[in-house]
C-alpha cells in the first residue's frame, strides 16, 4: 500500500544473464503485521515503463484483533493499481466509490488533479483472522494527462483474459500479451501480467515492449543459466528476447513494463508531477486541507509528513 514507510530498494548481488540491466532487492520492512517490500523507485531505477512504484505486500496473516486500516491520503499526477492473490480490501474514495476489491480484480484509480482514497479492511472481516498478500502499484501518467479529473475503475477478474499453455498459466490484467487483450484502459502502453510456471516450464517474454522487468513473488525462475529467488525484481534490457523458466519447484511472477515516460518524473510522498513546483502546491493544498473529503470515511486522514 502506498501508505507503508517501507525503505527504498538497494541493488542485489552480481548476476552473469548479460540480458539483465538491474537485479534489485527489495528492503523488507514490518509494519502493523505486514511484511512489505518496496522494489521501485530504486537508487539504480526510478520507472520501468509507466511504474513509478510497486511494492509487494505481504504475505501475512492479519489476527482477529488486527485490521488493515489505510487512512485517506491523498495523490496526483499518477494512476494507483491494487491487484490481490489474497484477502480483500474496502475502497472509498472522494469521488463517492465505495466497493470490495477480491483477489484478481483490478483496481486502478486515476489521481490527475488530486484525489484522496482509504483503504480498509472490510467490516463482515473484522474479528476473525484475515490473509493478505498483493501488489499496489503506481503507473504515472503522461505528462499532457497529469491534470485531468480524477477517476476510478473496478474490473473484475471474470472479465480479464487468462491462458494455460503446457504449464504456464495466468491472467493479461492490462495491456496484451500472446493475442490476449485486458479491457483495463490506461493512458500509455502498459503491460501487467500474472504469470505462473510449473517446474521446466519454459515461456517467451519478447521485446515489443520498450521497457520490461518481473518481480518473483514465490518459486525460484531461470533465465540465460542464472536463478533467480523469490522477492527478485529483473529488469531487462531493451531489445532482447528473453526465455523464462520455471524453477525446481515452479514459480510465481509478475511481468510489467510499457513505453518509456518522455520526460522526467518527481515522486514525493504520494503525488508525482513532471514539475516539482506542482508537489510543492499538491502538498500545501493537503496541509491546507483542500482536498476533497472521503464519503463515509471523513474523521480521519494521513497527515502531510513532517520534514520533508
């Protein structure tokens, strides 16, 4: 979620997959019950495509007495994706939306101008012991899209495309991949793919996207001899097409990427702008209490941080 404090990333070991631009190892950090590890933006890489962000939440087991309460907070300049293996999560935002996301449904919510959000555990939940594992991911927008109205869209997973090929099986949950085509509308070309391989299970990860990399979620992936261990984010060099295979005990992974941003990117906190005077008005706005408020959700919020 994009409220963890979690550390930024720091690169990994040396590799020899000469396909490979950056190996990145997440910093792990445990906050209320969930172990987070953030792996973008990263001191060797800011953005791959679109992504301007992407941590792995959990797994985690939530006690009877716990509850993931994201209070509402605010973003701009930049698209949220919340896509879950595991667990729910309660929606709202300023825009009135109130729902359920349930694991393989996509979330993606577009800030623009300035939009605030909660999310919480959902109430029917509460008090009995919950798992939670995902992904929350930011996808910047272009720069002539920054200020647009906010907006919000729920797709359920029965209407994202899936394959199963010889052990290699998944979900396209936006853009397109092996004559698959996810409905999820976004503003630039963006890729996001849930792919699991069964031990040996070979699968082509070819070039046409720009920019390209897979976070190991579980198992252990081979590519070009090297292995690759659960909590790994590859990214790829342009212009090689890549083999992946699963390891001794299959994996689990997640591919992303998309076109390259034209221009520089700012990330403070949760806004992110092609201009840093815009986070600057983006937080005086939220200090000053300028935002619109949450339907169902207005005692509460997170404060602007202190120091920054």
């Amino acid at each position: 979620m994009s409220f963890f404090p979690g550390n930024d990333p720091v690169p990994g070991d040396a590799f020899a997959c000469d396909a490979i631009e950056h190996l990145i190892i997440p910093r792990s950090s445990d906050i209320g019950g969930f172990s987070v590890r953030r792996a973008l933006p990263s001191v060797k890489r800011r953005l791959v495509g679109p992504f301007i962000f992407f941590d792995r939440m959990g797994p985690a087991i939530l006690k009877a007495d716990e509850a993931m309460d994201v209070r509402p907070h605010p973003h701009i300049g930049l698209s949220t994706v919340t896509y879950l293996f595991d667990g729910e999560i309660k929606h709202r935002d300023s825009l009135g939306t109130e729902l359920v996301i349930a694991p393989g449904d996509i979330n993606l919510m577009t800030s623009g101008r300035g939009i605030v959000h909660s999310e919480r555990t959902p109430e029917n939940l509460r008090g009995h012991p919950l798992s939670m594992s995902g992904l929350q991911t930011w996808i910047a927008l272009p720069d002539q899209m920054e200020e647009i109205d906010p907006a919000f869209a729920h797709t359920a997973k029965t209407e994202l495309p899936t394959f199963n090929d010889r052990g290699a099986f998944g979900r396209v949950v936006i853009g397109a991949m092996g004559g698959l085509h996810s409905p999820v509308k976004t503003f630039s070309e963006t890729l996001y793919v849930d792919l699991t391989l069964e031990p040996g299970v070979r699968f082509p990860f070819d070039a046409s996207q720009e920019e390209r990399a897979l976070y190991v979620l579980s198992g252990e992936i081979e590519i070009a001899g090297d292995r690759f261990a659960q909590d790994q984010l590859l990214v790829f060099r342009p212009g090689d097409d890549i083999t992946l295979i699963g390891g001794a005990t299959g994996c689990h992974v997640m591919l992303f990427g998309g076109a390259a941003m034209e221009t520089k990117k700012h990330i403070w906190w949760n806004f992110v702008s092609s201009s840093k005077e815009r986070i600057e008005q983006a937080k005086e706005e939220w200090r000053t209490g300028r935002f619109d408020i949450v339907p169902g959700d207005e005692e509460e919020f997170v404060p602007l941080p202190e120091g920054r």
